[in-house]
C-alpha cells in the first residue's frame, strides 16, 4: 500500500495505446476519482 507523501517506482502496462513520452504528467484515475499521479521517468522497450 502506497500512503500520501510515499514514493515509488513502478512498471506499467496501458490497455490502450496512448501517445506518451518522457516527462508527461499523468494520473491513475479509479472509478472516477483520481488515486495516484506521477511524471514518466524512462520508456522502457516491449
């Protein structure tokens, strides 16, 4: 469990191909309310 104020690092997978690049703000929205957002640090290879 991430709590606020917490770092962390993660990988993630989309289910929908989106444009995206390094340094894009983003949020992790759950039934419609956002729990999480970040800063895309480094694209990573399929």
């Amino acid at each position: 469990m991430v709590m606020p104020g917490d770092n962390v690092q993660m990988e993630i997978t989309l289910i929908t191909p989106i444009a995206i690049e390094e340094g894009l703000r983003f949020a992790i929205r759950e039934g419609g309310r956002t729990v999480g957002s970040g800063v895309v640090a480094k694209m990573l290879a399929d």
